[in-house]
C-alpha cells in the first residue's frame, strides 16, 4: 500500500513530462497553460495589433475603392490636384513621390537599426532611431502642407469639393489622417525607446528586443502607406 502510495505521489519523471508532439502537445501544452508557440510576448502582442490594424485600413480602403467605383460624379485628378507649382509649371505628384521617398528611406534606417540592436550595440541603434524618427517627423510636415495646400488654396473640405466629387475629400482626409496618426505615434515611439535605450532601461533584460518590436511597427505604417499612394495617387 505504501509504494503504491509513493508511486502515485512521486513528481513525473522526464519522459512523462517531456512535451507531446503534434495535436495533442499542441493541446496539452495550452491546456497546462505552456508557452505553445516561442515567441516572445511582447512580439505577440504586437503582432495582433498590426493584424487589427490591417483590418481597420483595409476597409477604410476597400470603403474608399467602392465609392470611387460607384460615384457619378467626375473624381478629381490626382496629377493636377496634388501638383506643385515649381520654377513657373505645374509638376504633378512632386511633393507626394518626396514624401513617398522619406518615408521607404526610414525604413532603411530601421531596418538598420534592428540590425545594430541584434548586435547589442545599443547607441548606434538608439542613433538610427532618432533619424528614424526625424523622417517620420518630417513625412508628417509634409502631409501638413499639403492638406493646408486642399484646404487653404483649393476650397478642399470634409463634406465638399469643388474640383468634383464631394467623396474626394472625406476619403482623402479620413484615410490619410488617419495613416498620419499613425506616423505620429510611431515617431512619439522610436523616441522613447531610444531614450530610454541610451540610458540603458533594458540592459537588466539581457536583450534589445523592444526594438525589434518597434521596428514592426514601423514597417507597417511604411507598407500602408504604399496602398494609400497607389490607390489615392496614382489611380
């Protein structure tokens, strides 16, 4: 009686506890509440975002590309409603292609700085990110001219357009403001993650990751952004 007792009281040896391949382990281990897939929590969490994020701007764009389809009014120009006047003509898409350059080209530097982070060479990173965020900065000055440019010099608003179609200016400034929104937070980010990367906040984790996750971050307000010039731009 009392080995059988011993038996059933003694811990599980290693076979017994070793993780179950397959479905099954797939179950068990979120059933013991285990770490079913190896990715680090915070990457996780971002992750989801970003996937809810798309969600949002898909059917911002999907709602913008149905209206555009289905509207009998003439829709504006794009090349003649966002040119710029430089050295006596009108160069169509001048300041979108500058804006549309700035913003890839942060990519690369945090793409870069990702890079110095897996190297634990944290004030270089912390470097990149504030260049970073200095692009991102000056994307949305940019995009600041312009809708003063809609508004101001072309009668451009909300529930209005002169130039055709009064859905132009509701899409246009919904979308793009809310793209901006985004490159505001994220530049808000990088900055506080390079400062708190320069006094060294996260050398007790024994790692740089955090950057890694702000880099995702990034790159999706950079590949949204890529729909939005397509699609508002060039069609």
């Amino acid at each position: 009686m009392s080995s059988l007792t011993t038996r059933a009281t003694a811990p599980l040896s290693a076979e017994t506890s070793a993780p179950v391949p397959g479905l099954r382990g797939l179950v068990a281990d979120w059933s013991s509440d285990r770490q079913a897939f190896h990715v680090a929590w915070g990457k996780a969490m971002m992750w989801f975002f970003l996937l809810s994020d798309t969600f949002v701007f898909g059917s911002f764009l999907t709602g913008y590309m149905a209206v555009r389809i289905s509207t009998t009014v003439p829709w504006p120009n794009p090349s003649e409603v966002f040119a710029l006047h430089v050295g006596g003509a009108d160069v169509p898409l001048l300041l979108i292609a500058v804006m549309t350059f700035v913003l890839i080209t942060s990519s690369g530097t945090m793409a870069m700085a990702v890079n110095c982070a897996y190297r634990r060479d944290r004030v270089n990173a912390a470097r990149l990110m504030f260049v970073t965020a200095a692009f991102g900065a000056l994307f949305v000055g940019m995009q600041a001219f312009e809708w003063t440019k809609l508004i101001v010099d072309e009668g451009v608003r909300p529930w209005g357009n002169p130039m055709g179609a009064a859905q132009f200016g509701s899409s246009f400034f919904m979308i793009t403001g809310f793209h901006g929104l985004h490159v505001s937070a994220g530049v808000i980010y990088l900055l506080v993650v390079a400062v708190r990367l320069l006094r060294g906040r996260y050398e007790s984790r024994g790692h740089y990751q955090i950057v890694e996750i702000t880099g995702l971050y990034w790159h999706f307000v950079d590949l949204v952004w890529v729909f939005i010039f397509a699609l508002f731009y060039l069609w």
